[in-house]
C-alpha cells in the first residue's frame, strides 16, 4: 500500500491546500488523520485549509478565472481530455486507494474512477457544443439570440461514499464552461480528494496553466460555511445529506447565489407480478447491498405485488445468506465494511426503530464481531410504508420489505416520502411500465424499467425532486447549470422601432 500511496503523491503528513500546482500551507498546521474502514488503521495525515489558507485560495481561483474564460471553450475540452488520459493511467491505483479508504470493494472503486474517466470523455465533446439559440425578432432589421458565460468560481462540496466521481461531474464540465473550482471533499476520505488534485496538477503544469483553475480545501462543515456564504462564488454544488442540504441553500440564497443539491435518496423498486423475477431479485441484491448501502442511489425499499410476495421474500434471504463480506480489496467479496462506527450504530439503532415501530427483521443487521473493521450483516426487514424509519434515509444495508395490491397502491408507496432521486420498475407489462413513466407514475428524478435504482450512466442529467435537492449534475444539458445566460439585441438597421410596437417621439 506504501507504494500505491506514494504514486499518488500521497505521503504520511499532507499539505491538504492547494491552488492546483501549489500547496498553501505549512505541516505543522492543525490536521486529520485518515483511518481505512478496512481495520480502523491509519492511513496518513492531512492538514485542514485554515481561513487565511482559503481566502488565498478563492483569490487565487478569482485570478484565474479572468484567463481561463478567455481561453477557447475546446482549448479547455483538450486540457480536460489529458485529464481523463491521466485518469486512465492511474485508474488502478486510484480505484484501490478509494476502496481502501472509503470500503468499498475494489471493482466499484474502478468503476468510480471510470465515470471520472467517461465524463471527462464527455467533457470534451461538450466543449465543442455550448450553444446559444437564434430568434425572430418583431422589429426589422434586428437579431436576436442567446449565448452562454461562464459563471467564476464553482465551489464542490463532495460526500465519502463518492470520494471521487460526483467531483469530476461537476468539475469537468464546470471547467469546460470556463469556470475556476474550490473543491472540499468529505473529511472522511481525504486522501482521495488529494489524490485527484495532484493527478490533476501535473496536467496543469505539463500546459503551462497558471495556478487556481483547480483547487483544493480540507475541513469539515465550518469549510462548507465559509464557501456557502462566500458572496466570490456564485454557485454551490454539495451532496451529502438533507439536512446539510438545508443549511447549504439556506446559506447560499440568503445572498441570492445559485446551488446545485443533490441530497438523500429513498428508493423503491416495484416488482409486478409479471417481472422477470430473476432480473429483478439481482438488481435489488446489488442495489441494496452495493457500497455497503452507502449510495444515494441505494435500493431502500422493495415494493413486491402480493401474489409473488413469498417467493421474492425467500430468494433474497436465501441469497443474503450467501454474501461474502471482508476486506473490499479480496476479489472474492461482495460487501466491504460501513465508512466508521458511527455509521454501524446509526444502523443498530434503524434495526431497533423497525422493530419498535411494528416491523420484522427478517435477515442480518448483526454487527460481524472479531474483526477490526466496521462490518455488518445486511439486513432485510418486513414493513409499512408509512414508517418514520421507513421514511427516512439510514445509509446502511437495510432493505424494507412492503407488498402491495395494485399499481396505484404500488405507486403510492413508491411515491410516498420525502425523497425523490432514483425509482425503478420491474415488469413485462407495456401498460404498467408506460404508466410508472407517466406524468401519473414516478415522481423522481430517475425512473428505470427493468433496471435498479443505482447505477446511473453520465450521459444522462443526474439528480432528484422533493427533499433530493432538484439539482441536476453530469450529463445532457447540466451544462446550463454552471453557466449564465445572456440574451442578445442588434440592431442592424437606421431606424430605432420600439418593442412592442410602442410610438415615443422626440
């Protein structure tokens, strides 16, 4: 591990400030230390971004700002193509180390860095396509049409349980906008947040960029307070969980800035009793047991029709059974550990509110003992909708059980919480599936037929409604959202005519 650690640039005390190719800061500063959810062991130590650290950085960033937006939109594209041809160079390393200290296990980790890697593809292609509309104007001889600028400084606040993805969705397609970035990863996987900034640096200084178009701060929520409430930076992007949610857009539009919330997600899929059972019974087990439930994607609830209800009960606990659970680096595991012993309570106490509020744990929900790391059984349990543990979002691998009546019933359960990112359906009736994607239908920002909940591709815009934020980040036209837009009037002629056919003469 030393020296995969050392390849990313990772050391046993780290500078966690930087302006790109720059670090600020001194290694005697205050720091953390990063534990892998492995064996609680550490991992290294980071320094947190003090308040003079960050103003150097957001001034930084301001000065950069003024050339990168000068600097032609595919020009950008290009800078973050060699990003992704670095990615792709690292991608093992990389993948391990977000595996080793976030636990997830190896293969999702590769996959992490391969969506860094297909945004960035994506990124470069979207350079080339920032268009503006042209438009009819009611007066002669004057044209009218729209174009798109880049905004300043975006700030990144990032989650654990995508230590590196959900930053590049916002950063590569913020910096082909020509926008400059502050990023503040979680405080629980640091080491990958300074991996990625120093992948990144060495592109930076192979092109001669100056430093601040990408930056990099550490520190816990009081960091996120200085970026949301920074009136330098126009827009906040930040995932993690509703209630940060809250005090983030609370924050920001107290002074009218713009944020992108991506924020907690309860998801269902709905198995008719006329699904292929086999697909469906894969997709819940991955969805709900993937990172350890640790997604914002992750599979909460299952919605199953009554008439198959048993059958689909029994094959997950039979396969639940099965689960190999260790060190997410061994090749033969299918579920690592929970990121920290708050998050193994956090899911004692869910199991325990489950069976208070008149529900069955079914299977699992133990906590593996003899062992370092931060291991559970995942669970399975029998329950109502309407629960308030059911209606809430424990980032753990708990999968609530519910059956249902009919499709309105099954609906109404899908859509009944807080939370509105991802849905899925599992059915071979054309009539249900088109009604589940109906304006009746779903309610959340992803609605899948014969998929699950988790998964979701970077060609396709990202997001929730409800309590998930109604943010959108990655693909299609997300674009939009790290650029303001201006509407433009020439006119060409020797006459000035008035909208709307008003008369003033002077």
């Amino acid at each position: 591990m030393k020296e995969l650690l050392s390849q990313l640039g990772i050391q046993d005390v780290n500078i966690g400030t930087s302006t790109g190719q720059n670090s600020i800061g001194r290694k005697d500063s205050e720091r953390i230390t990063s534990f892998t959810p492995i064996d609680g062991s550490a991992i290294a130590e980071i320094t947190l971004t003090t308040k003079n650290d960050y103003n150097h950085v957001v001034e930084s960033a301001l000065k950069a700002f003024s050339e990168w937006r000068m600097t032609p939109a595919p020009a950008r594209g290009e800078i973050v193509r060699q990003i992704g041809d670095a990615l792709r160079e690292n991608k093992d390393a990389l993948g391990k180390l977000v595996s080793y200290e976030n636990g997830k296990i190896y293969q999702e980790g590769l996959g992490e860095v391969q969506e860094m890697i297909d945004i960035c593809d994506f990124a470069v292609g979207q350079s080339k396509m920032l268009y503006g509309k042209t438009m009819h104007s009611e007066r002669p001889r004057h044209r009218m049409y729209e174009q798109w600028h880049p905004l300043g400084i975006v700030g990144i606040i990032s989650a654990f349980n995508f230590p590196v993805a959900v930053y590049s969705w916002n950063a590569m397609i913020a910096a082909i906008c020509g926008n400059t970035m502050i990023w503040k990863g979680s405080e629980k996987t640091p080491l990958c947040s300074l991996s990625v900034q120093n992948i990144i640096a060495e592109v930076l200084k192979k092109n001669d960029l100056p430093e601040g178009i990408f930056n990099l701060i550490t520190g816990d929520r009081h960091a996120g307070q200085w970026m949301s409430s920074d009136e330098r930076i126009p827009l906040i992007s930040a995932t993690g969980s509703i209630p940060m949610g809250r005090e983030v857009g609370k924050t920001v539009a107290a002074r009218l800035g713009k944020t992108i919330l991506e924020l907690g997600g309860n998801n269902a899929i709905i198995i008719s009793s006329q699904a292929d059972i086999e697909m469906a019974v894969r997709a819940t087990v991955f969805g709900a047991v993937g990172t350890a439930g640790q997604r914002c994607t992750s599979t909460r609830r299952i919605i199953v029709h009554q008439e198959i209800y048993d059958q689909i009960r029994d094959r997950l606990v039979n396969i639940y059974q099965s689960i190999t659970i260790g060190n997410p680096l061994d090749e033969k595991t299918l579920i690592g550990p929970l990121i920290d012993r708050q998050a193994v309570e956090n899911m004692q106490k869910a199991l325990q509110r489950i069976k208070d509020e008149g529900g069955r744990v079914i299977y699992g929900g133990e906590v593996l003992e003899n062992t370092e790391g931060h291991y559970v059984q995942p669970a399975i349990a029998e329950v109502e909708n309407h629960f308030d543990i059911v209606q809430e979002e424990t980032f753990a691998p708990i999968l609530y059980l519910i059956k249902y009546r009919d499709l309105d019933e099954a609906i109404g359960y899908q859509n009944g919480v807080r939370q509105g990112l991802s849905s899925a359906m599992f059915s071979l009736n054309v009539r249900e599936i088109e009604r589940f994607l109906s304006h009746e239908g779903s309610d959340c920002g992803i609605a899948n037929i014969n998929i699950g909940t988790s998964g979701a591709e970077i060609g396709g815009a990202f997001g929730g409604e409800k309590e998930t934020g109604g943010g959108r980040e990655s693909g299609s036209d997300a674009w939009k959202a790290y650029m303001r837009r201006q509407t433009n009037t020439i006119n060409w002629g020797d006459e000035m005519p008035l909208a709307q056919g008003i008369k003033f003469e002077v």
